[in-house]
C-alpha cells in the first residue's frame, strides 16, 4: 500500500489502511468552516505563520494532533513530525496505526467461483 498512490489522490474509493490514510489527509488539508456540517472539522494553519520558527513546530504538531484525534478517530498518532518549507510548505511526516477495534474490521473476503 504506496501512501502516493494515484488512488489516494484521483477521487476513486479507497478501502482498508488506505481509507485512514485518505482521512487523514483529508482531516490536515480541510480548512475549519468549509464543511458545512461539521464546521470545527479541519485544520487552520494560518494561525502558525507568525509563530516564531524556533517553536512554530510544537504548536502546529499539538494542533495536528488535536485535529486527528478530533476528526479521525479511527487512528491512533504514535509520533508527528513538521517540517517547514519556507512559508508556503509544510511536509507533515505521521506514524499511526488503526484502533484495535478498528483493524479488526479489516477483514475482506473475495470469492470468484467459475460457472
């Protein structure tokens, strides 16, 4: 399961890990208000940019991890790192796992049987 693969990123349904995966994303790159049912779902990064660069990391990972606990509950974040490109970018890298519960439901069977 590539994380960059097009099928996270083209619109098709994704199943299993790569449905958390999408949800996390989703989750980081949402910004609060643009989903009108769940207004507080997302992430404003806007408030970190005049933070001083020496610290701005701690409090965007503090406000990452709230949005994921938050907005993906499925997931548990071991550890969640912020890498500033300039002002433009950040390259957030996440280690997670699903809930227990959650990997679980992991469970697909496909039969094809001739007739």
């Amino acid at each position: 399961m590539d994380a960059g693969s097009s099928d996270l990123a083209d619109g098709r349904i994704v199943t299993d890990v790569r449905d958390l995966e999408q949800s996390i994303r989703h989750a980081l790159m949402t910004r609060p208000g643009s989903c009108p049912l769940s207004p507080e779902r997302g992430l404003d990064l806007s408030a970190f940019r005049d933070r001083p660069s020496g610290v701005r990391h701690l409090f965007l990972g503090a406000a990452m991890r709230a949005c994921l606990e938050r907005d993906v509950p499925r997931v548990v974040v071991d550890s969640l790192t912020a890498d500033f490109s300039g002002f433009e970018k950040v390259v957030v890298t996440i280690a997670w796992r699903p809930r227990a519960d959650v990997a679980e439901a992991f469970v697909t069977t496909e039969v094809t049987i001739d007739v």
